[in-house]
C-alpha cells in the first residue's frame, strides 16, 4: 500500500484525533506537525516522533507533504489550504470549510486548478448507525422521505466560567456552535434529502460570558431547511446547557429511524408498535480503542475512504464541493438570521466570481 506523507496543521484536535488516526493506518505517513504555540508544538512532535513547529510555512517547505491536513480555527483553513495547494498537496480541511462560501468555492477552484484533491473532515458520515440509516432508506424501509430533526445539546458554555474566551467565541475567527456542529448536522441532512434550497433560521448567543469577556460567536441555533423533493430538515442546537445530549431522527412515510450521539445503535420505529433496535453490519463496524476520543475510529474508517480516493477510486468522502454546499447553507442561515425571513440557498458554481 502507497503511504503518503502527511504533515497535521493543528496540535489540538489535530494531535487528539487526527494524529492519531495518521500514525495508526499504513496508507499515511505523519511527517509533521504544527501548532501555534512554540513549546508545546515541540513537545507534540516529540510524543509523536515526528517533525514539529509552529511555523507551518517552514514545515510545508521542508517536509513537502503529499497531504496536508488542515485542523486549526476556521479563519487559518483559507490560507492554509491555499499555501498547500500551491506546495503541490492534496487537502483534508476541518469543517466548518472557511470564513463564507466564497473562500469555500475559492479553496475548490484552486484544487482543481491545481489538480489537486481537496477533501472535508466531515467523519461523522462514519458512525455505523448513519451509515446504516441511509442504507436502510434507500433500501425502502421508511417509505418515502420527508422530514429529518437533529436536536443537540451540549455543555460548553452553560455559565460564565466553565471556558474562557478562545477562538471558538469569536465571530470573527468562525466560532460558534453552528459551524461546529451545525456543519456536520447539514452535512447530515444532505445526505438524506438532497441540497437544501431554502432556510429559515435563527442564530443567538444565549450565554455571552466567556470568563470576563463576552462572546460574539453564536452558542445556539434553530433552522428549518427546505428540500427540493419536499422534505424539511430541522436543527436545534444549544451549547449553553448543562448536560450533553444529542438525537438524530429520519422520518419517512412509512416509518422513521433514530439514533443517538454515540452513532453506535440505530432504532426503526412504525406506528402502533415499539422501537425495533436494528443491528450493525459488520461491515459498518467501527474499530474503537479503550481510553481514545470517540472520533478516533470514525476518523481512521474515513482515511480508508481517502486513501482510496488518493489512489483515484470512488469515495463517498466529502470533498471541497460538499465544502462549498454546506458553507452556502451557513451563509443563508446567518442571513436568514438576520433578516427574520426564509432566504434562498446560493451555492456559487465553480469558477464564479466571488
């Protein structure tokens, strides 16, 4: 198997999860690693055993990566994926893509350009129970599909203490929870119905303190997408609760599948009768480590899919297009926010204007 060197910019999730991941398929070498900070960047490098800094620019010259994964706060993904592709790599980028949907569109038109792949690190589309989900719809099993709820639930800033200001605060820097999770959630709904054409929504900070200062990145979201075929897509997310707690629902004619955070157990519900819990394939069985982060195993099943991907074979990985669709659908939904009314969804073509 053809290993392809990688360097990892971002030494917080980067060295958590996608290390990790690297270091453990035999399709990737981990060459490098970057973060912001010097010292710890150092000693990031030393615990994996690979070349380490905080200047990225120097890594990407002396290294010559043949893939570069972008996991840093979304304001350095443009920059970043731009600086790679100009080195010659190919890209797996952190979601939210970047800033708006016009650096997105600008990322995919590089890597074309370039002739370069340019990938999203969307390794929620993973979980056995999703995956098995979209099986089960298109085998059928709900009849037809019309409506899709993700309700979220998280305790990252339930009180003025519990996390002082960083990036993810920061409007400025692309933080909030829509991005962070409100990214993967549209990710979710398109591959269920299709590409939202409308959206009516609202973004709100409901608990601004972030120690002494105070936030200007959303912590709570509700939109309600509109799909071609019919179908309406809810999300509900809230960070500022005290308890995690997340639940996925696919509603169709003729019966509904759910599935909790954990993506692990999938349940098919009808009328009149109680929750049927549908067992995982082996096929989509994730291989989970004790004591690692839970997005350790999807993240290493989704590098099956790139490195297939890399070698030119046919992936259900999300590219830098789905990048594009899914930061069109933020867009409309912050503006949607602002105006108070449903707005359309632009999805800009590939070499559009910006």
């Amino acid at each position: 198997m053809r290993r392809y060197r990688t360097l990892v910019l971002g030494s917080s999730f980067g060295r958590l999860v996608q290390a990790v991941g690297f270091q453990r398929h035999p399709g990737f070498e981990l060459t490098g690693i970057a973060g912001s900070d010097p010292e710890k960047s150092l000693k990031v490098a030393e615990e994996l055993g690979v070349r380490g800094s905080h200047d990225w620019r120097q890594l990407l010259r002396d290294l010559e990566p043949e893939l570069v994964s972008v996991a840093t706060p979304v304001d350095l993904h443009y920059p970043m994926t731009v600086a790679a592709l100009e080195a010659g790599a190919h890209v797996l980028c952190e979601k939210p893509t970047a800033l708006n949907r016009f650096q997105a569109a600008d990322m995919r038109d590089r890597a074309a350009a370039a002739g370069r792949r340019g990938f999203l690190n969307h390794e929620f589309r993973w979980f056995p129970a999703r995956r098995l989900a979209i099986e089960q719809l298109h085998a059928g099993a709900i009849g037809v599909p019309r409506r899709g709820e993700i309700l979220g639930r998280y305790p990252i800033w339930p009180r003025p203490e519990s996390r002082g200001m960083t990036w993810l605060s920061s409007a400025a820097r692309g933080g909030g929870i829509l991005g962070a999770l409100g990214s993967h959630h549209t990710d979710c709904l398109r591959t269920f119905f299709g590409e939202p054409s409308e959206v009516l929504a609202s973004v709100r900070v409901e608990q601004p303190r972030r120690g002494s200062a105070i936030a200007t990145a959303d912590d709570s979201c509700t939109m309600r997408y509109r799909f071609d075929n019919g179908a309406v897509g809810v999300i509900d997310l809230c960070a500022a609760m005290p308890y995690r707690w997340e639940r996925f629902e696919i509603h169709g004619s003729e019966a509904t599948l759910r599935w909790d955070e954990t993506g692990y157990r999938l349940w098919r519900i009808v009328a009149g009768a109680e929750p049927e819990e549908l067992g995982i394939p082996e096929t989509l069985a994730l291989d989970r480590h004790p004591g690692e982060p839970a997005l350790v195993a999807p993240f290493v099943r989704q590098l099956d899919a790139l490195h297939v991907a890399l070698e030119g074979g046919a992936t259900t990985l999300a590219t830098f297009d789905d990048g594009v669709a899914v930061q069109s659908a933020l867009d409309a939904v912050r503006s949607s926010s602002d105006a108070r009314a449903e707005v359309a969804i632009a999805i800009p073509a590939p070499g559009a204007p910006a």
